[in-house]
C-alpha cells in the first residue's frame, strides 16, 4: 500500500484525506478524513480577488493539515484547488502562501479535470452493483461551480458550470448591505431557479445528462441534504455514504430550508455552521436538477474528489 495525503480546496470548505491506497486490490484505508469551512471563495463572484481575511482562513486550515499529514508519514501529497481559486485575479498569493506551509504548489485545475477526479472517487465503490443503472450521472455540488459527469465506468462527458451554493446566495440571496437574507424572498428564489436554468441547459447541449439511468450527487450540500432527510441527531458518514433520497423529501426540505431563518436551520446538528447561510441555495440546485433529468431519487456518495485525488497518487 501507499500512504497518500489529499487536499481539496474549494471555495467554501477544505478537505484533508490521509488514506493508505492499494491500486491492486482497489481497497482505500482511510487514516484521517477531516473538514474545515474557510469560505475562501467569500465575495470573489463579486471583486474578482481572494479576500485577505479568506486566506488567512485557508491558511490556518493548512497549517493544521501540514502537522496531521506528518504525523501519519504520508508518502506523497497532492493539493488541488478548485473553483475560487480558478476566478481570482490574485491567486498567486494563494498559491504561494500554500507552497511555503505545505512544501507543495496548488494545482489550480480546470472543471473538466474536476469532473474526472470528482466520477473516479465516486464511483470505484459502485462498479459491479445490480441494483444501480448505468450510465452513471456524477453531479458534485460546491460552493462556487457544480461538475456534471456522464460515464459508465469511465468518463463519457463533463462540464462544470458556475452555480453553486456560495455563488447563488453571494449572487441573488443577499441585501444591499452585502447581509444574507433571512430567509430569501421569492423574487431571490426565482433568480437563483433562473441562473440554475440556465446553466442546465447550457449543460444539456454538451454532456448527455439525460441519458443518465443513476443519479450520484457529492459534496457537502447533497450530504447535509441527506443527513436532514434521515432524520440524524449528529452527522453520520456511515449512515450518509450510499443513502438514497427520494425527490419528494428533496423537495419537500429544499422548500423549508428557502422559507426557514437562519436561527432556525442553525438548530439543526447536522447543517454545518459555516453551511447555514448557503445550505437553501445548494438544495435548490439539487432539486432542480432531479427536475430536470426526471431522477425520483439521488444516491449519495460521501467519497468524491478527495477519494479521487487520493486514487491519482497511488
């Protein structure tokens, strides 16, 4: 086995994978597997830049990765950042801020590489299942873009498109004051079913996502979508990993997150502090897009790109 050390930085969480890898058995031993919400793509839709106060909080994060990863003794590290980093205009500061913790230079890359990372660490653990359909359609909801991924058990088509949690509530879900609104009118809610439209049709010309027979949804929006809709006191992986979540109940908690307060979602254990203010948009994009395709129910995966990133280094 190989002792492989993954990072993945979005533009609303990083993620740390430190797993033991066997490429010839397909087995991945996870040793460590944490989170940690930065927001480091916090107002750069609108100013085109990474916020000092963001990086500082990515940095952080880092440096708290860089002692877990030397204790474990991982053989190789791979960090891959995704899309804030994409869009801002000083991401070098980023890059090199993370090259002087980590000793390792952020591979900002693209969407279509996001997408192939995202498919292969969702779906190793399915090849082979009776009960699920291919072709698969892998859609991994962040908080600045979502991938769209058609594939059996490799990858048909990609795309990746700039709706995602963050970006939707930063985009349509705010005051004029820059402050969240609690909860969203409906004028906001029918912008955000707008720009989410769009992107879907957009989406539909290039990868065949109709044609899909299993819907796979990832990240932290589908999860913490799941973990209300099984009713957990606590956030379970286990119990979360491979659930399957009926568009009714969907739509059912997409509708009480847009018309719920922020105290009011921030009483639920297992909704994420730093996901209160853009959980009701990340739902709306799942919604939509069951509604779209025709899915009657996803199938979440709690391994993604990480598990992705990890597969690429062993």
């Amino acid at each position: 086995m190989t002792r492989v050390a993954a990072i993945d930085c979005g533009t609303n969480s990083i993620r740390l994978l430190v797993a033991d890898a066997d490429p010839g058995t397909g087995e991945l031993v996870d040793l460590d597997r944490r989170m940690t919400i930065v927001r480091l793509g916090q107002g750069v839709d609108r100013t085109g830049r990474l916020a000092p106060e963001a990086l500082e909080r990515t940095f952080a994060a880092c440096r708290e990765y860089a002692a877990v990863i030397k204790e474990h003794g991982a053989e190789k590290l791979r960090f891959v950042a995704t899309s804030a980093s994409r869009d801002a205009e000083n991401r070098d500061e980023f890059v090199q801020g993370v090259l002087d913790i980590l000793g390792v230079e952020p591979e900002v890359i693209t969407g279509d590489e996001e997408a192939q990372l995202s498919f292969a660490g969702a779906t190793k653990e399915l090849t082979g299942r009776a009960d699920l359909d291919k072709p698969y359609l892998v859609v991994d909801i962040g908080g600045g873009s979502t991938e769209f991924v058609v594939g059996d058990d490799t990858v048909r088509s990609a795309l990746s498109v700039d709706v995602g949690c963050v970006r939707m509530t930063e985009r349509h879900l705010v005051a004029e004051d820059g402050t969240v609104t609690d909860p969203p009118t409906p004028a906001q809610v029918e912008a955000v079913r707008a720009d989410i439209a769009e992107a879907l049709d957009k989406v539909t010309q290039v990868v065949p996502i109709l044609d899909a027979r299993t819907l796979v949804g990832l990240a932290g929006s589908v999860t913490t979508v799941a973990a209300l809709a099984l009713g957990l006191d606590a956030y379970d992986s286990a119990a979360i990993h491979h659930a399957r979540i009926s568009y009714e109940k969907v739509a059912e908690l997409t509708d009480w997150l847009l018309t719920s307060t922020h105290d009011q979602r921030a009483l639920q254990p297992v909704i994420h502090p730093g996901r209160v203010d853009v959980i009701a948009s990340g739902a709306l994009v799942l919604r939509l897009i069951m509604e779209w395709i025709g899915a009657r129910e996803v199938v979440v995966s709690e391994h993604d790109i990480l598990d992705g990133i990890a597969w690429s280094l062993a």
